[in-house]
C-alpha cells in the first residue's frame, strides 16, 4: 500500500453550524492522561495518507500518537472515530490519553470530513450528490472499506500487535466502528459508542426522525424529489437505499452485529437517545 508522509494540520476544519460546545470539548477531556514523566517530550507523532483507492477521497489522512519506548516491543492499537462534522484532531486528547497508557492511538478523517473537506460544507454536498447520482457511499460503506485498508497498514507494522486491534467511535464513527468489525475480524475489540441502531426498526416503528434530523438536508433533498410536502417513512427508506443499500435490510443490526461474536463488544447507548433507540437494539441483542 502506497503512504505519503504528511504534516500536523494547524487550523482542522469543522463543518456545521460553528465551533465546538463545551460539552463536546469535555467529552473528548472525560479520559485524562495517566501520568508519564517528561510526556511530550516521549510522544511520537506521525501524519501521514493511505492511499485507498484512486481518486481524491481514495487518500486517507491518519493521525497516530505513541509512546518512545521499547516496552513491549509490539503494541496493542485502538483506533478512534469522530463523529460527523469533526475531524481526527478533535480526537487528540483521547489519543494521547491511550498514549500515555501504552497504546499505539490512531484516528483517520473520515470521508469528506477534515483534510478530505474543502468548505463548512462538504459533507452534505457528498451526501446529496450520493442520493442524486448514487456514485458513492459517503454515509458509511465508504469509511468502512478506508478501515478495511488501514487494517492492512496497521497489521503490517513491526510496532503493533495484529491480534489486539481494538476499535471505538462515537455517533457516525460508531457506526463505522460498528460495520468495520462486521467485515473485518482483525478488529479484535469494538465498542461502538452511540452508534449501533435499528434501521429498519426506527422505520416500522415511526423513531426515525432524530437521526435523520443529524443530516435533514439530505432528507429535505429526497422530499422534494420524491414530490413528498414532508419527510416520512417512504422518504427515509428511500434514502437509505439509496446511500447506503443493505442498511436497513440484510446489514442492519440484527444481522451484523451477530457477526462480531466471538469477539468482546460492548454497546454504548444513551437510554433516552432518540437517534439510537435502545429498543431497537433489543433483537440484535438477543
């Protein structure tokens, strides 16, 4: 696999609606480092692309943090995901805090997120021409087949144990987490965190509305092309079809996470999120 060395990014893009909350700042503050003398000065850090696919979205921006030290010689990784709009950077307090625990700590931006955006508006651009042209799969299967070649890389490292790859993110990198230990067994430990859903349940039982509210311009493009005066239930299976075929059918949670087994997973969930409805998590579960 083809990797290019890159740069520290000064000023990461956020897209959205403006800068971070202070909620989401402390969120990313909630795992402190442990204490490890002269720490900054032992941190390595590297930036670099992993060239996918071809084409611009096929280079893949990583960031990963490690401690200099030879002990053991082969580390364990946890690989980090953002959720939609950030970018890896915002992940670096989590980094160096795995870091500092003697983890290899990695996070990658995610399609048409940070170094793969070029506007505060990217990623719904990408989403829209997906559900117009259906030329790509921005919304998951994309990222996931990014983190099926960083298992490549991350495997044949000399610094990394390949049999402890363990796997986390929240919200959209939840559900990146989620489908790349589905297809990918070489993530030997998942923790998916707000995430993992039932689409097909959230459909059938009328719960769909907060997690299309996470992307409702793409929605609102899909209402006024199916000729719809609102959003409904025929709206959303559309567009999941669309974006991501398989999603709310035979790669929705009751198949997929199955598939994980044998492996450690835990499920994070609010017990009130509406995007992720416990309830609908009740079948894969059992």
């Amino acid at each position: 696999m083809a990797v290019e060395q890159g740069s520290p990014v000064k000023e990461p893009l956020y897209q959205g609606n403006g800068p971070l909350g202070l909620r989401e700042v402390r969120a990313m503050e909630s795992c402190p480092r442990k204490e490890v003398d002269n720490f900054q000065e032992k941190l390595v850090e590297e930036n670099f692309y992993l060239m996918t696919e071809s084409g611009e979205q096929g280079r893949l921006p990583v960031l990963l943090l490690k401690l200099n030290d030879t002990a053991p010689e082969r580390k364990p990784v946890v690989v980090i995901l953002h959720s939609s709009y950030k970018c890896k950077e915002w992940l670096r307090p989590l980094l160096e805090a795995y870091a500092s625990r003697g983890y290899i700590a990695v996070a990658i931006d995610s399609r048409y997120h940070g170094e793969r955006a070029s506007s505060k508006t990217t990623y719904i651009e990408a989403l829209n021409s997906a559900w117009r042209n259906g030329d790509t799969m921005p919304f998951i299967f994309d990222t996931v087949w990014d983190l099926i070649k960083l298992g490549d890389y991350l495997s044949a490292r000399e610094d990394v144990d390949p049999s402890r790859i363990g796997i986390t993110g929240e919200s959209l990198g939840g559900m990146h987490a989620w489908f790349a230990a589905f297809v990918d067994t070489r993530y030997s430990v998942v923790v998916p965190i707000i995430g993992v859903q039932g689409f097909q349940w959230a459909i059938d039982n009328d719960k769909w509305q907060a997690r299309v509210d996470s992307i409702k311009p793409l929605f609102e493009e899909a209402r006024i092309d199916s000729g719809k005066s609102e959003i409904d239930a025929e709206v959303v299976k559309k567009v999941w079809d669309k974006i991501a075929p398989g999603m709310a059918s035979q790669f929705d949670a009751p198949y997929s996470v199955p598939l994980i087994a044998p492996r450690p997973l835990l499920l994070l969930n609010g017990a009130d999120d509406p995007r992720c409805p416990v309830l609908g998590l009740q079948e894969p579960a059992s």
